[in-house]
C-alpha cells in the first residue's frame, strides 16, 4: 500500500535509519533497500537475503527478501503484522547468504511502533520463521515429487525387463526360423544340382545323337562326291584323242629349250656390266658413268641413298613426287633428303613433333654439304615453316616465317596461322589449374571474361603479361559519366617453362567502389 526507501552501508552501524509504523497493520508497509559498500552498489547475483526481527515483546520473525534489482543490490521486504503486535521498537537485521557456511549481517535499520487509537487487543503471537516454513513446505514438495520418480523410475526397469525378456523370445524364434531357413535352402541347392545334373546328362546325350547323325551324313555326302568324281574322270579320258596330247607334250619341249637359250643370253649381258655397249651404271654421286657398280633399288622399289644420295638435287633428274607421311609418324625420323606430305588434317594432328595439326603440309628435307646438319621446311598454302637438326643430331624448334600479302583480309588469316592472336585455349576457369598449349612461347596474351555469377560475357579484353612464373593482366574502360571499370587478372605457373597455370583471381571493380563483379576466363588468345 506504501514503501519507503532506504540505503545501507555494510560498513556503517545505519544509526539513522529510523523508521514508523502503528500497531495492528498488515502487511501494508512495505521497506525498499539498497545495499552499498563504500557508496558502491553490491552485487547480490546468486545470493540470497533474509531480513531477522526483534518484536518488543521478545517475538522473533524471520521472513525472505525480494531481490528487485540484484545487480544493483536492490531487495525489499514487508512488514507484516506479527511485527506490529506491540508498541515499541522492533530491531531489523539484514541476512545475506551465498551458501551454508557464509552469513553477512547488515544492521542499524529500527523500526518504532506506535499506539493506534483503537486498541485492538491483539493476542500476542509467537515467534514467526516464515522462511522455515516456506523450506518445509518445499522439502515436502521434493519429496512428493522424489517419490513419484521413484514410482516412474520402477515402472521404467520393470518394463524394460519385460521389453528384454520380449526381444530374447524374438531373438529365439528368429534363430529358429533362421536354421528351418539354412534347411530349407540346403534342401532346394540339392535338388537344383540333381536337376542340372540330369538335364546335362540328357543334353551330352541329345549332342552325342546329332553328333553320330551328322556323322552319317557327312560320310553318305562324301561316298557321293567319290562316285560323282570317278564318273567325271570317265567321261574326261574316254575321248582323249592320243595323237594329239602328244603333239602338246613336244611343244611344251621345245618352248623349255627357248627359255634356257634366254637364261644364257641374260648371263652374257650382265657380263657387260659397266663395259662400253653394256650395262649402264650409277657413281656415287648419282650420275650415269662407265664403270662403278649396277644401280640397285630398295625394298621399297627406289634407288638406295647410298648410290643415290642426292636425289632431289641431281643434275639429270628432278624427283617431284612427294611420299606420304603415315599416321602418328615422328617427323625427328625424317632425315633422308626428299620430299613428304602431311595430306589432311587427320594426318597432322596424329603426328610428333609436327609444326601444326590444323591442316595438312608439305615437308621437304635437305643436307648441308657435309651431310650431318639437316634442314627441314614445311610448306601450307601461303605458311611457310622451318627447323634444323644440329652435328649431335639435335633438333630445334620450329620456326615460322611470316609472308605478308598485300590483301588485307588475308593478312589477318595469316597472322592467326603464325600464332599472332591465335585462340589458344576456350572454357570456362574460375579455379583451379589448367593447361594452356604453347603458352610459354608467348610473352602477351589477351582473355576473354564473363560474369561469373549470372554467365553473361564481358566486352573488354584484359591483356596479360606471361614473365618468369607469373601470368598478370590489366584492363579496363571509361564512360561518359566518368566512370571507369578496371579488369584484374592473376595466376601462376608451375615453372617458367610450364604451360600449366593456377587461377588466383579475375575480378572487374569500378573506381568509385559502387560494384565489384567476379569474373571467370573464357577464352585466352596468343599475340606476341
């Protein structure tokens, strides 16, 4: 009905707090304090606080605090009727406790009751332990509620008993029909083999049937084909007229006499072999002289290189006639001075150590004099290629020889078969590694992004700088507003000489920081 407020030091004997009250109320006074230590605020969190009184007529009444404000070491506590029993003055101590062993008192705070004008003749009470009898009331209540989980706790062992006894009879009767299962199984897998056995008795036994069978026919076929073969002969060699297979028999003599007379001429002639009137010969250097050997030909039906070795280069003859290059060949194999062909594309892009696989060509390889550098060149309508072979028989790169045309249109096409803005790889790379073919020949190259989120393709190229291990581009526009979008791109090889690469990042950021876009490669074009 009404409160006052109050603060106490717990250093401070709080002699001034004196408070009033008048005899026969109940319950309508209620005390609000705050707990200080040094002016500071004390934290009551996780305790708690009783208030002990001292009636004048020797009554003792021990009741709890409301903590309202633990934090700030703010309780309260009503003062009820037994405490106004009596005029006089009534001593109040504050209990505070965290646990059984630790009590702080607080004192200082009194209480005076005054004389009501009516006297209510109130019977004196006895002491009042509101707080014993709330603890009694709650030990009853845990025990109340001890012993119905006692009760539950009971009802749960005897049914899970029950549930065990339950699963061991499953188990029981499972194991049961388990083993007539096994029997039952055991019994089918032993008529099945007795099944298979009969069936393959009776099939070795049909086979047998058709086997003597087929026998039979085959002998009857064959006693026909003796009897049709006797009547042939009879028939062939009943009119046989004798003269006249006589007259064949000397004919055949004298045709034997003709070609050993032709066997003896062809010995005499090569005994001319290099002699004036006879046999024409080859020197080493491949032209026709009077006396060096027979020119011979090769398992392949062509002049050997060792009388031969020249043979595009002849003076006399000029061998036009390329010989095709077979699938999957090593070009490294090709060193006998002549000329080859890739015919097709299918071909080209089978083979190793080719100088392109887009189309077919023609490989025309050459000797220097001394005969132990080798040339190759490698000609495709208007591309023209070329690579040497070293003293030790080590081959270079091949290098590509650039004929500009005067047609604009063509220039461009050109340039894409030398390598210059050649598309070198296409996909989609937001990550990982990937292998970019011939990319350590180039030292700028230029890439084609999109959106990485939504797909969609970026118009701007970014150009990339390939040194050392690193592959780091840049690009970028403007628009009228200004506002400027920059391109970043980075990733790194294995090596200085691997084509390999690892995506870091590609991103597209305009400079007043209103939009950042993750990109993804898309195309990655070689120029120089």
């Amino acid at each position: 009905m009404t409160s006052y407020e109050v603060s106490m030091e717990l250093w401070d004997d709080n002699h001034a707090l004196h408070l009033f009250s008048v005899r026969g109320e109940a319950a309508a006074r209620t005390v609000h304090v705050q707990l200080k230590e040094q002016g500071n605020a004390v934290d009551l969190t996780g305790k708690e606080v009783r208030v002990y009184m001292l009636t004048p007529n020797g009554s003792r009444i021990f009741s709890n605090c409301v903590l309202e404000d633990a934090k700030n070491g703010k309780l309260s506590f009503p003062i009820t009727a037994k405490a106004l029993e009596r005029r006089g003055l009534v001593e109040c101590e504050l209990w505070i406790s965290e646990d059984s062993d630790m009590v702080l008192k607080v004192t200082g705070l009194k209480l005076e009751v005054r004389e009501s004008i009516m006297d209510e003749d109130a019977i004196e009470g006895s002491d009042e332990f509101s707080a014993l009898v709330e603890m009694l009331g709650s030990m009853k209540q845990w025990e109340s509620e001890e012993e119905a989980r006692k009760k539950a706790e009971a009802e749960r062992i005897l049914g899970e008993q029950q549930r065990q006894q339950e699963e061991t009879a499953r188990q029981e009767a499972e194991g049961s029909r388990a083993g007539a299962e096994a029997a039952r199984a055991a019994a089918e897998e032993e008529r099945a083999a007795e099944f298979e056995a009969l069936q393959a008795e009776s099939q070795a036994g049909a086979a047998y049937a058709k086997e003597q069978g087929d026998y039979a026919k085959a002998q009857g076929g064959y006693a026909k084909e003796q009897g049709d073969y006797a009547k042939e002969q009879y028939d062939r060699l009943k009119d046989v007229d004798l003269a006249q297979l006589q007259t064949q028999v000397e004919s055949l003599e004298a045709g034997v006499s003709e070609a050993e007379n032709g066997i003896a001429q062809a010995r005499a002639f090569q005994a001319t072999k290099g002699k004036p009137n006879g046999l024409a010969t080859l020197d080493g250097n491949g032209k026709l002289v009077e006396k060096t050997g027979l020119a011979t030909l090769a398992g392949n039906g062509k002049l050997s290189l060792e009388e031969v070795p020249s043979a595009n280069s002849m003076e006399h003859c000029n061998l036009g006639v390329s010989e095709e290059i077979p699938k999957s060949s090593d070009l490294n194999n090709y060193t006998a001075a002549g000329t080859y062909r890739s015919p097709t594309k299918g071909t080209s892009e089978t083979l190793v150590h080719s100088p392109r696989n887009d189309g077919g060509f023609k490989l025309i390889v050459t000797h220097n004099q001394s005969g132990n550098w080798i040339s190759q060149i490698a000609v495709a309508e208007s591309k023209l290629w070329i690579r040497n072979r070293n003293d030790s028989g080590t081959w270079g790169e091949w290098e590509s020889v650039f004929i500009e045309s005067s047609d604009s249109s063509t220039q461009a096409t050109q340039r894409n078969h030398l390598g210059m803005n050649k598309v070198l790889w296409e996909g989609t790379w937001s990550s990982g590694k990937i292998t970019i073919p011939n990319a350590n020949r180039y030292r700028i190259l230029l890439l084609a992004t999109k959106a990485r989120s939504s797909g969609s393709s970026i118009g701007t190229l970014i150009v990339a700088c390939n040194y050392n291990t690193w592959l780091r581009g840049i690009g970028g526009y403007s628009t009228a507003t200004p506002t400027m979008t920059h391109y970043y791109f980075n990733a790194q090889s294995d090596s200085d000489t691997s084509n390999t690469f690892n995506f870091i990042e590609c991103t597209a950021q305009r400079n007043d920081g209103t939009n950042t876009t993750e990109l993804s490669v898309a195309a990655i074009y070689g120029v120089v």
